[in-house]
C-alpha cells in the first residue's frame, strides 16, 4: 500500500538555505514528501528545479546500489514550482487559493524569503563600517542591502485549514531569522523597517516576535476569542512576515554573538529536552524560529574576489571559536530540517530559536538561544497590521481615504509661500495645482443625480418624537426633569452632610461639587471667583502659559459671583450651575465683550450688545460666565496655533497643541481652571480639543442649538456644544443650553430634548444589545498603534461586561465626504471674511487664497455629495428598512450584509496625537495639511451629515513616539473615543460615554493642574 506523502511548502527555495531546505529534507524524510517550490523568478526557479532533480537522480542511484547495507530508505520527492512574490499581499493570497485547490493537507511550511527585494547595496553603510566595522562589512553583506518596497504577509492565515493536523504530528510553520535578529532595532512606529538604520535585523526581530505570538493565538491565550478583536485588528489574525531582506541573501547570521543568554549542547538529543513549554493549541499547528548561522551564499553588487575573501574569512572566523559560520547553505539548513521533523513535537520549545553550527571540521550540531526580549504587546501590534493589509487586498472594500504628501511650512518661509501665492498662484495655476493635490477637485468629474443639501436639519421621525416624550421604562427625562433630580439629589446629600472633594485631590471638580460647598455654606460663590481670578493671572505667568483665556473681566466675574451668593443666602438658587465658573468660545457673544472670533481685527471696538442664546441660558440658570477663550484664528485649522492673539497650550503636556478651534476652551477645562465650556464645532472644533485635553465634549445634532449669537462663519456645519470635565457636567449644559429658539428656525423641527437618568453606580449590562458599529479599516487608520488600542481596550469593557454588540459596517466615499466638507466649511467662511482675508495671519491666508481658486460648481456639487453621504446614514441607521431601491442605491455593508441597522458608530476621536508646539508656529502659525486630515478623519461626517457626537476618554498613552514629522512623543497624552448617533439621539450618545466614564474610573493629573480650589 502506497504511503501518503507529506507536502512541503519551501519559500525562497530557488538558492542558499531554501534550496538546501529541499535537499536536506528528502534526505532525511523517512516519508515520501511532495515539495513545492515557492519562487518569485520563473527562471531561476526552473534552474533550480532541474539542479534539484539531477541531484535526486544521484542520490537515488547511490540509494540503489547501496540499499542492502543502508538504513534510511531514500524517497524521491515530487518537485513543483510554484510562483509567488512573498512581497506582495495580492500575490500571496492567490498563491494560497492555488495550494487549497491542489492540496487537502500542508505538513510543513518553510518561511525562508525575504520579504524586501533590494535595488542595490547601501553605499552609505558602506562607506561607514568601512571604519566602524570593517570585518562585518565583509563577512555580513547581506545587512548591507538597500530595502526597495513594503513589507506584506507569508499569508498562513490562508493556510491555517490545511496546516491543521493533529496533537501528535502538528503542522509545521518554519521561519528562518537570524543571529543579528535584535529588538533595539526595531521600531513599531517603522515596523516595515523602512527607514531603520539596521533594516535587516528589524525584519528578523519581527520573524522571531510572530513565530512567538502565532503560537500564543492557536493555544488561545491571546485575544483571538476576544470579541473586540475577532474580525479585526489583532484577534482572529493570522497574518505574518518573514521579514525584510533579498531571496539572494548572502548571510543569514552575523559574525558576532548577540548578547542574549545562549545555551549550547552538542547533541541533538540534548537540545530536545531543553524545554518546558506545551505546544498544545487549538489549532494543531507550531511555529518555530531558526537560524541557519553565517552562509556565505552569492550575492549580486558584489565583485568575485570580495566573495572569495570572505569565504575565507569565514573559515578564519570559525577556527576561532564562531561555530556559527556555517558558510554553506546545506550546514545552514541544519536547524530547519531537524525542527521539521523532530519526533515528539512535545520536545520543542516554541520559545526557542534552534540555530545551526559547525564544528571546525564539519561536524554539525545545534545551538538553542532563548528569546529573552520577547514583547507581547509588539508582537500583538505587529500582527494586526499584517491583518490590515491581508483585509485590504483580500476583503473588497469602500475605504478609500487616503493621507496626503503634503511638507510642514511655519515661520517665515510660511510668511514668503502665502505672499507668493497671493501674488501669482493663480495666474501660474499653482494654487489650482495645489487644491487638486490635495483633493479639492475630486467632485468635479462625478457626476450626481442627487439634490444638493444646504442645512442638514433632519426631520425627525415619529418614531423619534415619541422615544423623546414617552418614558416607558423610566430611563427617560426632559432637560428641566433632569436639572431638577440632580439638584434634589445634591440637597439630599447637602442635608445628610456629605461635603464637596477637593481639587487639591486631584479630581476634576463638578457643578455638584460647587453647589453642595454653596449651599452647604462651607464655601460661597465669591470665594471661588476670587481663587478664579488668581488662577488666570496665574496660568499667564507660567512659561509657556496657559493661554486659555483671552478675554476677561475681573470686577464682571466679582458682580456676577457676588449676585450668586445672595441667591444662595437667601436659599434660592437658581439651579445646579449656579455660582459655577463657565468659559465661553471667542465666537459666541457676551454682553459687553468683543466677539473677536480668534482675530485682532473682527468686531474691533464693537462689543456684544446682548448675550448669544445659550450664553442667557446659562445665565438664567445662574453660571458665573468668566469671559473668552482663545481659539484658532476664524476657526480655520485645528491646532489653535493662533499668532494673532495667543497658543494655548496642552495642560497635560504643554509642548504639545490643545488642538481646536476651541482650543482654550479645552485647555481651561482639562487644567481644573473651569468645570464647564462653551465650544463650536464645525469640523471637529469641540471634540479635537475635548480628547487632545482628557475631556468630554459634545457636537450636538444641526439645528439642536441655537445658533443665535454666535458668529456665522460656517453656519451649514458648525453649532455649539458643552466641553466639561465630567459627563454629569456635561448633561447639565447639554440640559440647559439644547432646545427650540423661535428666533432661529433651524431649532424648530427638533424633538423634545431627553436625556438618561444619571448613572448611580457601576453595574455591568447598562448597554444590553446596543449594536455598535465599526468600520475597522476607518478605526484602525491612526498614525500611532496605541490610538486604536486604548479604543479597543474600551470597546472591549463595553462588550464583555456592558452587554453592547460590536457590528462590523463600511460607510463608503468617506473621501468625498471628507473634501466636500473642506471645500464647505471653508468656502463659507471666505465668503463671511471677505476683503479682510488680508488682515489674517498667514496660515489662514494660505488656506483662504486656495480655496479663492475654487469654482462655484465645486460649492454645489460638495451639497450633492453632502445628500449622498446623509443618504447612506440613513441606510445604516435603519431609516429606509422598507425601501430596497434605497438600500440598493445607497448600500452601507452591515455585518455583511447590505442591509440593517446599528445604533451608533465608533471611532477614535482623532487618528493621530497632539502636534507639538514650535516658535515657528507660534509667530507665523503652521500650514500641516497631513496633520489637518487625520486630526479632522473622524470628526467630518458628523459635521457635514448633521448627526451627533460625543468624545470620551478612552486611556492615555503608555508609551513614548517618534512622529512622523519626527517630533519626540511623551507618555500620558489623552486618547479619546467617539461615538456618533443617528439625527437628534443626544440621550444615547450621553448614556454610552457616561458608561466609558465609569470604566475609565479616574484621570491622569495634568502638567498643568490649576483646579485645586478651596471649597
């Protein structure tokens, strides 16, 4: 009876180790084995094949003739070609759909190719170990390679089927890494290793972490059951790289020991006892790490006598004591072949990395290093950018947003660009050549069927009219309902003697925390104002300062604080806020201040001669208004790098940005200064400052608040919203300030505000079915792995102990969208500023002059496009369950499918980090572009849709980055979560984040940390 043969996947098997893994393998095989051959080169492959069959004919008739005195039967393999380019995800994939096809079972799959083909050697390096390491410069050519494109995946994920074996023979997942494999050069911020000084060893330390971590996720003990994770990032994957580095390769190995402990043996039998490691798992498959020491292998750029003199030289090297030159590829194959078919499996380590040696004299044996430096959460990130690339080539998908090249202006050479574009941009046809580079021309060649949208007030349903009035269930109440229950229950408190926190703790104070101390009479509104005002004069004379508040008047915070303390006197406050400080958005009027709108020129000796609405609200509720907040110049930019007036700066880290617009509102909260804030948000403007200063802030639905009084710069994307501290805080403004105005029709379609009753305790299941969904290529679009993950770490709390449901969505043209916003927003202000786009500061007049060069079509068409993305909401949110032409024309892919209904979407707040503050920025302002589209990816769809969202805080950073405008990142940098609605669904957005607020559980402390007031 015919044995069965076991099959043999070999990548890079055309030369040096992977074609002496072949020869080795039949060999020693005591089972016939079919070898496939994975090669990028046609040619060299079928060179190699024919090589390879010569050399099996030999062996055969040596096995022939000498068969009555041998022990080991000699099987000739079935040898096939297979082409693949482990460089590229697309390749790799079909190459697995051709092995499934062919081949029910896989026994071994040797990880032996580079991933990087090179363009030549790096002259550089060259030229410096010419001095610094000469001897390596010789010996290790292959380090020396010039890396040419980006690393993909070896694809296993596709294989994981038919690797599958049993517990006692296990498929194989073989790697070949390297002796020079070290963690300090690889950075996760350049896992590709692209700009890595040491490119090579990066590329193999990331072999020896995924031979490492794919054991980990078959024997479960990492997050692939994690529900979070299990269709996305970093759970259910499988995807992994063999590392950067050419087929050809000189060297596997370096002439060097790497200081790392090493355990030597001389018998194999020795070696396969060194473990106390199970390599049981779900999946019955292992992964191994091997190192087939120094071959000395050609390599192409190199001339023939170097190759000569190193050959040598290895010999040298080996004489003296380095076992590890194995010089040929057959003695380098070595550690491959024996961890193929090592019996029992039990006796391997997956911890391990098996590497061949030579004695002086050829004798072989084995060297055991362990992989101390081993690092899960590397290894984890690492593994799910892989999954992001398989997803991207083998998941069809609507993402299409991409990031811009665009170069970081500021100081004068900012100044000289905006003056020259002025001048002749538009007659050269620069700034046209400008805007179409970054994306302001997309609209023009599509063509739209649709209505163009101006105002995104949505009518509401009856089904929304009805949720917001009737309270079935008694989670339900009205903004006045809920300003009075919590009052009731801080005059409970009051009464049983439960006094206020202190900031001085460290904890953020609250409206109850300020109105328990009045009432209570152990503090009064007046002795907070005093301590207001020496915070403020403080926070400006720290270098760099604060620069949170612009504009101020000490002896109005006095009366207004004064008039609060007879109310409280006389037992009649006005409401919760009473007597609570409150910081207003430089775009928003107040009585008696200017609305400067971030300029030194807008409403110049014209004050306010009445307050916006919601600043009356407040006031009618008793909040003791302290004045302006600085903000970006007009509100076009999200850093609040403003030169005309001032920067505020990042309480928990004071060399980064605020962001904004609303950036000194974000910064007086996130320092303690003030409870509460009055922001705008027409591109993110409330949020971005929100999350980059550990806060919570809110963009309401369009039309949700009135926008009566405040500056209209963009008014079809921008309105109000509260910035707090604490989302109890938070559901007071949202209470007070939300609802109709007869004076602005916009406010007049919305239903009855509603609001959740306050969360009185942590409980688990508080979110029980609410279908959250995600669009994991959008979430996982961050410039540093840590964003998604915080967000994630969340995600995960609010699954496993809330009761949510995470549904995987796409939401497609979110390019579109996101430009048609730009070309909005920013087109409406141009036409409020007008001829005095001049007296702006150069970034604004940079921005302004590109988008003069617009056309009035581009304008309509972004209205067309703002239908259609409205339109695809609708399909998501469920509103058009009844209409199959709707969903047909308007599909948003739902738990795959093209139809159903989530209740909200998530994201990250904000897909990079806080930029760091630079004089150049600080005197002449700072034109991004990058910066501008990531910090803005998630906040535009709300904006231009006229749906909700709120930022939670979801963590803060753990660890250190380099940016890539290469700025130095700290640790403890916020990190917020977003969660966005359907149309006028305020109460379920305020209920999730209160929920991530109970996670959260407690603040980091602020660099900068002005909240600790007397109560």
């Amino acid at each position: 009876m015919a044995i069965e043969r076991k099959v043999a996947i070999i990548t890079g098997a055309n030369t040096g180790v992977g074609y002496a893994i072949v020869q080795r393998l039949a060999a020693e095989s005591t089972i016939p084995l079919t070898i496939i051959l994975a090669c990028r080169n046609k040619t060299r492959a079928q060179e190699a094949l024919l090589s390879l069959q010569e050399h099996f004919d030999t062996q055969q008739q040596k096995y022939h003739k000498n068969q009555a005195t041998t022990t080991i039967p000699f099987h000739y393999p079935q040898l096939k070609i297979e082409l693949v380019d482990v460089g590229s995800a697309s390749s790799v994939l079909a190459f697995n759909q051709r092995i499934l096809e062919q081949h029910s079972r896989v026994d071994y799959l040797f990880c032996n190719a580079g991933i990087l083909p090179s363009e030549g050697l790096m002259w550089g390096k060259i030229v410096t170990d010419m001095f610094k390491a000469p001897m390596s410069l010789v010996i290790r050519s292959d380090v020396l390679m010039q890396p040419k494109q980006h690393l993909t995946e070896d694809g296993i994920k596709g294989l994981e089927d038919v690797l599958s074996r049993t517990e006692e023979d296990p498929g194989r997942v073989i790697w070949t890494s390297s002796l020079t494999a070290e963690k300090a050069s690889f950075s996760i911020d350049d896992w590709q290793g692209l700009e890595a000084v040491q490119p090579y060893e990066s590329s193999k330390w990331v072999t020896d972490l995924l031979a490492i971590r794919l054991n980990e996720q078959w024997a479960g003990s990492c997050s692939e059951m994690d529900p979070v994770h299990s269709a996305g990032a970093t759970g259910d994957s499988s995807s992994t790289s063999s590392g950067s580095g050419s087929e050809s390769s000189a060297a596997q190995g370096g002439a060097s020991t790497p200081t790392r402990r090493i355990t030597r043996s001389t018998s194999k039998n020795a070696i396969a006892s060194n473990t106390a490691t199970s390599n049981k798992n779900k999946k019955h498959i292992i992964s191994l790490s091997t190192q087939p020491g120094v071959v000395a292998s050609g390599i192409g750029g190199l001339a023939s006598w170097i190759v000569l003199l190193r050959i040598a030289l290895h010999y040298v090297v080996r004489f003296f004591g380095e076992r590890n030159q194995t010089i040929s590829g057959f003695h380098g194959a070595q550690a491959n072949v024996y961890v193929a078919l090592k019996q029992p499996v039990g006796e391997l380590d997956y911890r391990n990395k098996y590497g061949s040696c030579v004695r002086n004299f050829g004798g072989e044996f084995l060297r055991v290093e362990k992989v101390v430096e081993y690092d899960a959460g590397q290894a984890e990130v690492v593994v799910g950018r892989l999954e992001a690339l398989r997803r991207e080539v083998c998941e069809p998908s609507t993402y299409n947003l991409v990031d811009p090249k665009s170069p970081i202006v500021s100081g004068r050479l900012l100044a000289f660009l905006t003056n020259f574009l002025e001048l002749f941009g538009e007659p050269t046809g620069i700034t046209s050549f400008l805007c179409a580079d970054a994306g302001l021309h997309v609209l023009r060649n599509k063509e739209y069927t649709e209505h163009p949208t101006t105002m995104p007030v949505w009518a509401p349903t009856q089904k929304m009219v009805q949720a917001a009035t009737n309270d079935h269930d008694g989670s339900t109440l009205s903004g006045k309902e809920y300003l009075e229950e919590l009052q009731k229950t801080a005059d409970a408190q009051v009464a049983n003697g439960v006094k206020s926190a202190v900031g001085g703790e460290h904890r953020f104070l609250t409206c109850r925390d300020f109105y328990k101390a009045y009432k209570s009479g152990q503090s009064t509104p007046v002795k907070v104002a005093e301590q207001l005002i020496e915070r403020i004069q403080a926070s400006a004379e720290v270098s760099p300062s604060l620069g949170a508040v612009w504009n101020w008047n000490k002896d109005k915070i006095l009366q207004q604080a004064q008039a609060s303390t007879f109310r409280y006197q006389a037992g009649r406050p006005l409401s919760i806020v009473d007597g609570v400080p409150v910081i207003v958005k430089d775009e928003i009027d107040i009585e008696g201040f200017e609305t400067g709108v971030g300029t030194t020129f807008i409403n110049k000796g014209n004050p306010a001669k009445e307050d916006a609405h919601l600043v009356a609200l407040l006031r009618s509720h008793g909040a003791l208004i302290i004045g302006k907040s600085t903000m970006h110049e007009i509100g076009l930019g999200i850093t609040n790098f403003n030169p005309s007036t001032t920067t505020p700066r990042n309480p928990y880290r004071p060399e980064h940005s605020t962001g904004g617009s609303s950036g000194g509102s974000g910064a007086a909260v996130g320092s303690g200064l003030c409870p509460i804030a009055i922001g705008c948000d027409g591109g993110g403007s409330v949020r971005v400052p929100s999350s980059y200063c550990g806060i919570y802030g809110l963009k309401p639905t369009q039309g949700r608040v009135s926008g009566r009084g405040e500056y209209p710069l963009a008014p079809t994307v921008a309105l109000s919203g509260p910035m707090c501290a604490s989302m109890e805080d938070l559901s007071i403004v949202y209470a007070i300030i939300a609802g109709r105005d007869v004076q602005d029709p916009n406010s007049l379609l919305q239903p009855q505000v509603a609001l959740p009753r306050p969360l009185k305790v942590r409980q688990q299941g508080q979110l029980q079915g609410l279908r959250i969904g995600i669009y994991r290529r959008w979430f996982e679009d961050v410039t540093h792995p840590e964003i998604s993950q915080v967000c994630y770490k969340m995600l995960d709390s609010l699954v496993k102990d809330q009761g949510a449901v995470l549904v995987d969505i796409e939401i497609p043209e979110l390019f579109e969208n996101s430009k048609a916003h730009n070309i909005t927003i920013a087109g409406e202000m141009l036409s409020k500023i007008g001829d005095n786009r001049k007296k702006l500061n150069h970034q604004s007049r940079l921005e302004m002059s590109m988008i003069a060069s617009l056309r009035i079509q581009d304008y309509v068409r972004a209205q067309q496009q703002r239908t259609r993305s409205i339109r695809f909401l609708e399909s998501l949110f469920g509103h058009k369950e009844n209409d199959p032409h709707h969903h047909a024309q308007y599909p948003c892919l739902i738990g795959g499918q093209e139809n159903g209904v989530v209740d909200v979407i998530v994201t990250p707040t904000i897909a990079n980090l806080p930029p760091k503050v630079h004089a150049g920025a600080v005197s002449h302002g700072e034109s991004n572009y990058l910066n501008n589209c990531k910090t803005m990816q998630f906040m535009t769809m709300a904006n231009f849709t006229g749906i909700p969202g709120i930022t939670a805080v979801a963590g803060y950073t753990q660890e250190g980055y380099t940016h890539y405008d290469g700025d130095q990142y700290e640790t403890g940098l916020p990190i917020g979560i977003q969660f966005m609605s359907q149309w006028w669904d305020e109460k379920r957005l305020i209920h999730i984040a209160s929920v991530c607020e109970q996670v959260l559980e407690s603040h980091q402390k602020p660099k900068i940390w002005l909240g600790d007031y007397t109560l």
